[in-house]
C-alpha cells in the first residue's frame, strides 16, 4: 500500500501550476493562517491495545475557517472531527466503527506578525461528546485554554500549538478528563511547494500520569486539480510512549487537503 502511496505523491509535480504553490505550502505550516483549508487526515496505527493485537484507522475532518473580525484581528476555527474503525484493541472487544469526540479550537490571533516575526493565537478549546460508541472515545463534555505561536524565517516554519481541556459534564461513568495537549512542529518548505516536515502531537493524562507521543516525519506537495488548490501529504509515525490501549510502534499518516485560498 505505501509504494502505491509515494508512486501518487511522485506524480504530483505533473499537475503543479504556475501560481505560487511555495506560499500556500507555507501558510498550510501555519495552523492559524488567513487560509480556508479543509485536511482529511487518515491515520492507520497498528499493535493497538495490552497485548498489542489491533488495529486503528481514524479519519480525522479538520476544516479549518478564518474570519475576519476587523483591520487587525482574525478569528481561526479549527474542528477536528474523528471517524474511527478499530478491531482487536483488547481480547473479545470486536469491531468499532463510528465517530469519536470532537475538538473545537477558536484562536483569536493578530492579522500581523509581532516585530520578531512571531505569529500568535489564543483562545477557548471544547470537547463536544460526539462519539458513538463506548470504546471510540469519551462521552465528556470539556473546555480549557489553547494558543500557538510560530515563526516562519526564509523556508523555515517552527513553532508549538498547545491547549489543556478539563471535563465538566458528562456521564459518570466515563472518567474524567483532564489532559495537555502539546504539538511541536518544525517544516521546510522548497520553492517547488514540497514541504518536509517533523511533529509530535502528544498528550498527557494527568490523572493517569501517562504520555501519548507519537512522531511524525511528514512529506508534502502542493498542487491544483482543475482549478481546485490542493496539497497531498504522507510519511510514517512511531509511538514512543503510549497508554495500554492505545497504538504502539509503527504507523503511517496520509493527508488530503483541500484549499480556497482568496
């Protein structure tokens, strides 16, 4: 399946236009761009589980919308909305398919850079209890702080986004959630609009005292397709502290992104 997967990112460049792809690529390193963009992020992890026996692919829908509040502020949505299919993650547990909990992030973030080239957001994070299914996810409600900040130097994008969400409705027999959220992202980006890029989105429960740290090592091209704008990326991920439940070792990461730019 990957060398499928690499053959369609090789074929890409056939379909690059002349329009600045290398600017798009790097407002899609920014997660709080003035840019309409809409990834479908496909996730498959595998040694799922105590006895490391299942399988996970999330879909994770994470359509992200600026709007302009006034001369100097935007406001940046970025929802990201899981669909789960998952077999074998304990023994006996089946098969689960259906959609987890949503993350709802509103960063309120100054239309220019700082002196320093720094660009910032901050604002509210939610956990909206959409999952349909015991074993995909909490039922919680939360909310908590969250802010990014990066800077892009030449073809350089680094930067961190963090945010920390604490339950505070929900059934009782869910536990409850308190968690960070931290994602460290360092990207490159040539002028023929490839982007390499390394990135953990990590979590920790502090409840449970337990990491989540999964690595990315991510390549990316932008392109159009008729007149849509779009960028396919791909690359493999390794779990270097994970839960019981959750993935251990290897996995891989594909991402389809639709783009509007104005």
């Amino acid at each position: 399946m990957y060398f499928w997967l690499l053959g369609l990112l090789l074929m890409v460049p056939v379909l690059a236009t002349a329009q600045s792809g290398e600017d798009l690529a790097k407002k899609l390193a920014n997660p709080i761009a003035s840019l309409i963009s809409v990834p479908f992020q496909g996730n498959w992890d595998y040694d799922v589980g105590p006895v490391e026996g299942g399988e996970r692919f999330t879909l994770n829908i994470q359509p992200v919308i600026p709007i302009s509040i006034n001369d100097n502020w935007n406001l940046i949505s970025r929802t990201i909305l899981p669909v789960i299919n998952q077999r074998s993650i304990f023994p006996g547990s089946g098969t689960q398919t259906g959609l987890g909990a949503t993350t709802q992030s509103l960063f309120f973030s100054p239309k220019e850079p700082t002196a320093n080239g720094i660009t910032w957001g901050a604002g509210p994070v939610f956990l909206l209890p959409t999952t349909t299914d015991d074993l995909l996810g909490t039922e919680k409600w939360g909310a908590g702080p969250t802010a990014v900040a990066l800077k892009q130097q030449g073809h350089w994008t680094y930067g961190a986004l963090v945010n920390q969400i604490w339950s505070f409705a929900g059934p009782d027999s869910d536990p409850d959630v308190n968690q960070a959220f931290i994602q460290p992202f360092f990207s490159y980006t040539t002028p023929t609009a490839w982007t390499f890029t390394f990135t953990s989105e990590s979590t920790y429960d502090w409840d449970a005292e337990q990491w989540t740290v999964p690595l990315d090592f991510l390549v990316a091209k932008v392109f159009k397709i008729g007149q849509q704008h779009a960028q396919l990326q791909l690359g493999p991920r390794y779990f270097a502290d994970s839960p019981p439940l959750g993935p251990h070792k290897w996995g891989f990461r594909i991402n389809f992104v639709l783009m509007y730019p104005k």
